[in-house]
C-alpha cells in the first residue's frame, strides 16, 4: 500500500512540475514573440464587423 501511495505522489509531482515547464515555455514564447509595448499605445479590441452594439441606448429603453 505504502509502494502503491508513493509512486502516486511521485507521478502527481512530476505532473506538476511537467505542467509549470509546460507554462513557463509559453511564457517564454509569449515573451520573444509578442510585440513591443509603449506607453500610449492603442489597446486594439477585435471584434466581428456584424456583433451588435450594445453602447447605444434604444429609444424605447428609456423612461
């Protein structure tokens, strides 16, 4: 039982450290990949041309 209980902890701390390699090379590529940001600049949100907009307040809204 004592055999069965380590080699279950010891495959769920390789499988944390697996992961924390796992995030740190996508840090990493996040990293060199990413553009440059300066103060001001624009954030630019992308959105589909035809999603509604919901800014505008209807008429008929209104009280």
């Amino acid at each position: 039982m004592k055999r069965i209980a380590a080699s279950v902890l010891r495959f769920a701390f390789y499988g944390v450290g697996a992961l924390a390699i796992g995030y740190l090379a996508l840090y990493a590529y996040a990293m060199f990949t990413g553009r440059d940001l300066q103060p001001g600049d624009p954030i630019r949100i992308f959105r589909k041309p035809d999603a509604p907009t919901y800014s505008v307040i209807s008429t008929s809204l209104r009280a």
